[in-house]
C-alpha cells in the first residue's frame, strides 16, 4: 500500500493503518530499532512503541511523502531511550564510541558560546550530506544514524573494514572543516 493512503487511514483513524504500516515497515523498523539495542524482544516492544505514537502524533503531522523517515525518527529515538534507560549506570560502549566521534564534528550543546538554532544546524546537516557522493553519504548514515557496525557497513557496500574507517574519518574530517566555514565554532 502507497505511503499516501496509510497516512489516510491515520488521519481517518481507521486501525488497519497500523497493519499496513507494520506489513510495509516492520522488518526495517526492527532492523534499525534492533541495531540499537540488541536484542530481538526489545526492538519488537520498540516497534510497537513507534505505532502508538505514530497513532498519536499523524492527526497533526501529515507524513505522506517521508512515512518511513518520520517514523524511522521515533524508533531510532525510542531505542536509544531504551539504550539509556538499561545502561543508566554503565553506558554503551558503542553509544560512548560513536558519540565521541561526532563531538569532534558538532558544536557542544551545553556550551553557551557554541549554542545554536537546531534548525539551523539540521539545515546545515542536509547541505553537507547533500554535497556527499551516494557512497560516501550511505556508509556515514549507515554508521552514525542506524548505527551499524564497520564491519556490517564493510559486508554490505562490499568493502574492507578499513576502507570504511578511512572514508568515515575523512567525512568527519569534512563535516568538521564544513561546519566551520558555515561559522559554528566547534
């Protein structure tokens, strides 16, 4: 079923749009959700999670061109509150990992001097990811929004794990100088 005609069915708020929604997405909501946390029973209740709150949030929001951006958005946020709520007292290691390599890249939220509109910096964001090739933009998606492995990145795009490093590297390196000439201090 299109994207257009589920997102109708929320805002006529018949049930079966939840079905489709899970018949359509499902196996990429629970991928992504399971990425995250790990374990399989997790994703699922992260899932289901995602479609209440897709349920309660479509009558406002109308997301007929980017359905499963919108709610690949709420999975990827309900897992990592999840991650945060199982790990409060030891973190993730993968979590500290990932979130020391972009710290590098992106101004420091608390810091009162590098503060910034958000929307400027999503903005931001989608101007240097849009001037990526496609291979480059994937892999750096692949690892810093879906979290997924160097290795799982390697095996899927068919290439060695330090090719993938290298090419993660340069793209923060890229990020960086970018986001400095648009005029965040970082």
């Amino acid at each position: 079923m299109e994207d257009v005609k589920i997102v109708e069915l929320y805002l006529k708020r018949e049930e079966t749009a939840i079905r489709h929604t899970a018949e359509k997405y499902g196996n990429r909501l629970r991928a992504l959700s399971k990425g995250i946390v790990g374990d399989f029973f997790t994703a699922q209740e992260c899932e289901n999670d995602t479609y209440l709150r897709a349920w309660n949030s479509i009558p406002p929001n109308e997301p007929y061109e980017y359905l499963y951006a919108y709610l690949a958005r709420m999975i990827r946020r309900i897992s990592l509150n999840r991650c945060r709520d199982r790990n409060r007292l030891k973190r993730s290691a993968l979590l500290c990992e990932l979130s020391a390599e972009m710290e590098q890249c992106i101004p420091a939220p608390d810091d009162t001097q590098c503060r910034i509109d958000e929307q400027l910096l999503q903005e931001a964001l989608n101007g240097f990811l849009g001037n990526l090739k496609e291979e480059q933009r994937n892999v750096f998606l692949r690892r810093y929004w879906f979290l997924d492995s160097v290795s799982a990145i390697a095996k899927r795009y068919q290439m060695t794990g330090s090719k993938v490093k290298t090419m993660l590297f340069r793209t923060r390196s890229q990020l960086r100088a970018y986001l400095e000439k648009e005029g965040y201090q970082l």
